[in-house]
C-alpha cells in the first residue's frame, strides 16, 4: 500500500478522514463539516472556535467508517454528487 499525503480539507475528504472539535470552554463536540472548508487550504494549523461560546476549539483527525456502507454525505456533496 502506497502512503497518502494529507495536506489539505480536500484532501481529508479525498481519503475518508474527518476533523472533530471539542470545546473546553463549553464542552460541545461537534464534526467539522468539511465541505464547507475551502478544500485547498491546509487543515495543518487551521484554528477553530465554538459557535456555542466562541472558545478556542482543539481538533482530532480520524478516519471515516466505512466498514459498513454507509452514505458519506459531506464526501459526496464535496464530489458534486449531492442528491
């Protein structure tokens, strides 16, 4: 298996990954909806903030499940093949 790079938000979609924030401030966990990220920009050292409270928002990078073919709906609208 080759290694990927993953430089950018499309390149996070590209592959099956996604970005969960959590919010100290206010504890709120949300997923990052990519597609609404400009998918050139670098996710590397990309800053978040909660909506709820502002605060600053700490990320995690995970790999989308897919084990059970489930309908990836933010890798598909940023495809173009939204319904």
């Amino acid at each position: 298996m080759s290694p990927i790079n993953l430089f950018t938000f499309g390149d996070l979609l590209r592959h099956g990954y996604k970005l969960s924030g959590f919010c100290r401030g206010c504890s709120v966990h949300k997923d990052i909806d990519l597609a609404q990220c400009p998918a050139g920009r670098s996710y590397i050292g990309a800053r978040f903030k909660c909506a709820a409270c502002a605060g600053s928002v700490t990320i995690t990078l995970s790999q989308i499940r897919t084990g059970n073919d489930a309908p990836l709906p933010a890798l598909e609208r940023w495809r173009g093949n939204s319904e």
